[in-house]
C-alpha cells in the first residue's frame, strides 16, 4: 500500500496560484483568438458584400472583369496539407515508437 505524505500549505498555496495563473493565460489565449476572428470578419465583410460567399467556389482570377474566386487556392492549401501529412505521420510515428521504446501506460491508476 502505498502511503503520500501530506503536502505543506505552502505548495497548497502554490500549487492554487499556478492553476489560477494558467486560467487566466487560457482565458487570455481565447480572448485573442475570438479577437482575431472578429477582425477579420469585420475586414472580410465588405469583400463577402460585393462579392458574395459564391466567392469560394468561383475558380475564374480576373482583375480586369473583377472576377475573382478562390477555390483554386483553397484545393491547392488542401492538396498540399494532405501530402504533408502522408510524409509527417509515417515518419512521426516511426519516431515516436523509437523513442519510446516498449513503455506501457496503465489508464486505470494505482490498485
């Protein structure tokens, strides 16, 4: 059986004062975020009028007739991440399981 020792009131203390700390960075990290996303929806918001949603899916690029779409770019960024991630999970995996050896983690907690 195994037996913990009774922390100090100190650590207690310490240990309260690092989860609030955390909290607040992942409440600032949100913030930031949600922040980001607003501006560039205000930014976006009189492209998304003139142009309309359609704007995604259109493929033609004409500055001279105003036509512009994005899709071609938008295949091209999906093309590309999923290539990356053909190449990336192999070989991270590979890593991962060299580096790690033959550990087992047990879920359940001690018995």
């Amino acid at each position: 059986m195994v037996f913990q020792q009774s922390r100090s009131q100190a650590e207690k203390t310490l240990d309260q004062g690092f989860i609030w700390l955390t909290r607040i960075f992942a409440l600032g990290v949100a913030a930031i975020l949600i922040w980001i996303a607003f501006q560039v929806g205000m930014n976006a918001f009189p492209a998304i009028k003139q142009y309309g949603l359609g704007f995604l899916l259109a493929s033609g690029w004409n500055p001279v007739k105003n036509e512009y779409g994005a899709f071609p770019m938008i295949y091209g960024t999906l093309v590309s991440s999923a290539l990356a991630l053909l190449l990336a999970v192999p070989l991270g995996g590979e890593q991962l399981l060299e580096k790690m050896g033959n550990i087992t983690v047990s879920l359940k907690g001690p018995r």
